[in-house]
C-alpha cells in the first residue's frame, strides 16, 4: 500500500480581538503606548550609537530601449526620521504611462505616532 500523507498542521489560532486605543497587540499580550514610544527612542538611540548605514538602490527598465537606470542613496543616522514616511513618487500620466517623479524621491512626509503596528507602512 501506499505511505499514509503526513498529518495535517494544528488548525491556525483566532484572530487578534480589536484591541483598546491605548495598546498594541504583542505575542498576544498588549503593550501600552508608553511602551511603544520607549521602544522606539531606544531603537532611536542603537542607530545613533552604532553608526549604521542603509543604502536604497531602486533599479528599474526602460521598455523602449531595455537600458537599465538605477538610483542609489545612503543614510546615515542623522538621515533617519520617525514618524514620516516617503512622499509617493510614481504617477500616471494623462497617457496613462507610469512615471517616476525623482525630485521627490528623498522627500519625506510626517505621519502621525502609529499605536496599531509596530511598523508604519510607507506605500501609497
């Protein structure tokens, strides 16, 4: 006879049940925003101390030619802003071709202190 298929994973757990205005949900426990901004300064604070670096580099092809551009930036500590998010850069012309606006590619937005994830999404 054939072998048996291997048994089936445990069923997933509930959703996360809507959670008060003043946490968050973490490991299925909720951590006060206190918590979360102190989290955050010391997240702050290892980037200053540790001199890291994050380097962008968006690479992209231009269907007419097949050329291949690239645009590449570093940032450093002082670079780094929380509580903002880039400013949109792609567009749709009138044609409706896509288009990448450069002159707001280092641009940033504020966004307001999210207490309903840890991280905030920088998509449009």
């Amino acid at each position: 006879p054939p072998p048996l298929p291997p048994p089936l994973p445990p069923p997933l757990p509930p959703p996360v049940p809507p959670r008060p205005e003043t946490g968050t949900p973490r490991h299925g426990k909720l951590m006060p925003e206190p918590s979360l901004l102190a989290l955050r300064e010391r997240i702050r604070q290892h980037w200053e101390d540790s001199e890291l670096e994050v380097i962008v580099l968006v690479e992209g092809i231009d269907p007419m030619s097949s050329n291949t551009f690239q645009a590449r930036h570093s940032y450093m500590s002082s670079d780094l802003r929380f509580d903002a998010g880039f400013a949109p850069t792609m567009s749709i012309t009138d044609e409706g071709v896509p288009q990448v606006d450069w002159e707001e590619f280092h641009k940033t937005v504020d966004l307001p202190f999210n207490t309903s994830c840890w991280v905030g999404s920088s998509h449009s």
